[in-house]
C-alpha cells in the first residue's frame, strides 16, 4: 500500500548561509541538500517532530520554533515515487557554539550517516546542487 508521509523539516540560518544536509540518490546519481528533520509520528505534533529529530539526527537541542509553511512533494527517490506533506520550521541552537562549526554528523535512524554544512546561496548557485523538497528555496534564506 502506498501512503502519503508527513514530515517535519526544519532550516538553521546564521549570518549568510543555512543549515543543510547532503544525501545521495543513486538511481539518479545525485548530490542533493536538504533540512534536517524527518517523519512525524502518530501523537506528536509537527513541531514536537521537528525537535525529536534534530535531538536524534545531530544530538542538538533546538528554541525559537517557528513555522513557515507546508509544501506538498510528488518525487521519485531512488527509482521509486514518493508523496509527502513537509511541515518546514525555522529554529535556533541553544549551543551557540555549533554555528561556528562548519560541518556538524548526521544520523539518520536508519543507519545513514550524513555531513550537515553551512553553505551560502552562492555556493548554491556555484555547485547547482539540488535543494529538497522543491518549493523549500523560498525560506532558505529569506529571514
């Protein structure tokens, strides 16, 4: 049976750049950037997912929760379709000393380890990296 999944993501923004993590996609052979975040589960509203999931992925405590849309993503990930509603929030570290850090591990529950970095939307324009979920480009770095 195919659903629809729910997902909480959330952007980390400091001075120029954002918060981004890198994935693979090899049925397309892709590098690709996305906010850490992920599922919501049954009971837990979007905001108390986005929180559990930075807690779990980077081991990070997060404040200044805000909310700053829904998108609705149709995509196929690694030769299969996928259909989402992202809940896309904004937050700040409590640890003021992780935006000094330029790469921050990643864990996803899977196993999948990642590397978070801070880029500019230079570096965006540059490399041509694709950003996910599309329609997300209008919050990384507008403030």
């Amino acid at each position: 049976m195919t659903v629809i999944k729910t997902k909480a993501l959330c952007i980390f923004r400091y001075q120029d750049k954002v918060l981004l993590s890198q994935g693979y996609d090899p049925s397309k052979d892709e590098i690709y950037f996305r906010p850490i975040g992920g599922g919501i589960e049954f009971g837990e509203t979007s905001r108390q997912a986005v929180e559990r999931e930075v807690l779990e992925e980077i081991q990070l405590q997060i404040c200044k929760t805000k909310l700053l849309g829904v998108l609705e993503n149709l995509f196929t990930f690694d030769g299969q379709p996928g259909h989402e509603i992202v809940f896309v929030y904004e937050a700040e570290f409590i640890d003021p000393h992780i935006y000094k850090q330029h790469h921050i591990q990643g864990c996803e529950t899977d196993g999948y380890n990642y590397i978070a970095q801070w880029l500019s939307q230079e570096q965006f324009e540059l490399d041509q990296y694709p950003v996910y979920p599309k329609g997300i480009e209008q919050w990384l770095f507008n403030t």
